[in-house]
C-alpha cells in the first residue's frame, strides 16, 4: 500500500489559494432557488446546465428519516439546511469550443439521488448506502456553479460508480469504517478514494481547456490535497495499529490533520 501513499507537496496556502479559486461562481449572478428551475451558466469555453426541485415527500422520508440520518440531522449546519435541499435530475457539461457535450446524471447507478444543499457550503459532500428506504444519496454542499463543488459531486457519483460494481457482501461494509480497521481496510479505502478520482478526472477531461480550471488544478484537487490528506490519515491509522505512536499523540495529530483540511475547503 505504501506505495500508492501521496507524499506531502505545496504549502497548506497554496493550496488554500487554489480552492478559493475552484470556488468562485461561473455565474455572474448569485443563483436563486425556487421549487424548481434550470441553471444554465457559461464562462470562457465551458457552459454548465442543470435542472432542480423539491424533494417528494417519499424521497424526503427516505433521505431525514433513517437511523444514519438522525444523528445528522442533530446537527446545526444540516439542521438550518434541512427545508433548503433540492434533488438535481440532470446536469449537462458542453465544452463550447468544440460542442462536446457530458450529460452527467447518465452515469448515476440506478436508485440513486442527487441531494443538493447549494446554501450549506460547510458539510463535506458524502455518498450514502445505508438508508432503510429505497434510495441511495449522494449529498453534494455549496453550490454547484462553483468548481469545486462540481469536482467534488463527480467524486462522489465515481463512488457510487464504483459502489454498484461491487458484491452484495462489499456492499454492505462500502461506507462503513471501523474505529479500529486493519491494513487490508486501509488499503481499499485507499483503492476506493482513488477509483473516485480516476472516474471524476477521467470525465472532465474533455473539458479542461479553462482557465478556471485545467489539468494541472484538477490533478493537484486530486493528489496533492484530496489523496494526499487521506495518505496523511491512513499513515496515521498505521501507527497506531503498528503501536508507533500513543493515543494522545495519534488523537492530537488527526486533529491538526482535519483543521489543516477544513483551511484548505474553507469550511467552517
Ligand atoms: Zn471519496
């Protein structure tokens, strides 16, 4: 596994200076969001396309009803952000300087939703498996006409992705991490996080010929602040199962490691 470890490059600011960047809107405008609409934004040769609405009241029981979802939902951020959530049905990415168009929900496994929180930028995106109704989510925060967030939701739908290839017994353990996990746990949460970005980069390629955002930015998202903060937290989780380090030293280090991640997301 050691290997596949990112080993640390740039300075946190540097970073930080690049996601400021992934996240400022394509939109000119701030977007308002009514029940329902289409968001159509366009900036040097990319344009951006998306519908929205409200939740039905059966995809609303599913995604705040259940056991996972109830000790989320005790939290602040989610608490203020739970009537302002949205499902997205379509997105269409048009690179127009060559008129190649990505319909991007195509590739969304079957009974899976897209949870849209634009107006609650400081929730880490997540996928979820384990609903007890009939839906699976991907949650994505921040608004979408930002890059990042972008990003960020083809990460997740790489997961969900790499999700519907997977066994009945994988299934059933693919988002749920232990406190304790063994190397070979480590391993493939390191081969997951990286199935997601082979997937998300593999589907922007095409649309990399912007300023805002190119190869070089997309490729540094990726290994230099995504993997690379994962490597740092599987890197710790070895010392501890190797005994390198106390708990105390473990439990201080895996602070830092978030604040410093929060700094560079920019979120609170
Ligand atoms: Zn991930």
């Amino acid at each position: 596994m050691n290997k596949y470890l990112e080993k640390s490059s740039g300075t946190k600011d540097e970073k930080r200076k690049l996601m400021d960047k992934l996240k400022m809107s394509l939109s000119a405008e701030p977007v308002k969001y009514n029940e329902s609409g289409t968001v159509d934004c366009k900036k040097e040769f990319f344009e951006l396309k998306f519908s929205y609405r409200r939740p039905s009241v059966e995809e609303n029981k599913d995604h705040f009803g259940d056991e996972a979802l109830r000790e989320l939902a005790g939290r602040e951020s989610v608490k203020q952000a739970a009537g302002n959530y949205w499902i997205i049905d379509s997105i269409t990415l048009t690179n127009l300087e060559n008129n190649f168009s990505a319909n991007i929900t195509d590739d969304l496994p079957s009974g899976f939703l897209i949870v849209y929180h634009p107006l609650n930028p400081n929730e880490r995106h997540r996928m979820r498996t384990d609903a007890a109704g009939k839906y699976k989510f991907i949650d994505i925060f921040d608004d979408l006409t930002k890059p990042y967030t972008l990003v960020a939701l083809l990460h997740e739908l790489g997961h969900a992705r790499d999700y519907a290839t997977r066994s009945d017994e994988e299934k059933k353990r693919f988002t749920r991490e232990s406190d304790k996990p063994e190397k070979k746990e480590l391993a493939d949460l390191l081969i997951k996080e990286r199935n997601a970005w082979a997937y998300a980069i593999q589907k922007l390629k095409r649309f990399l010929n912007n300023n805002f955002l190119n190869k070089d930015d997309l490729l540094k998202i990726a290994h230099q602040i995504m993997l690379l903060q994962y490597s740092h937290g599987i890197r710790l989780k070895l010392m501890e199962i190797d005994k390198i380090k106390n708990d105390d030293e473990i439990k201080k280090l895996t602070d830092e490691l978030d604040q410093e991640q929060k700094y560079i997301l920019g979120i609170k």
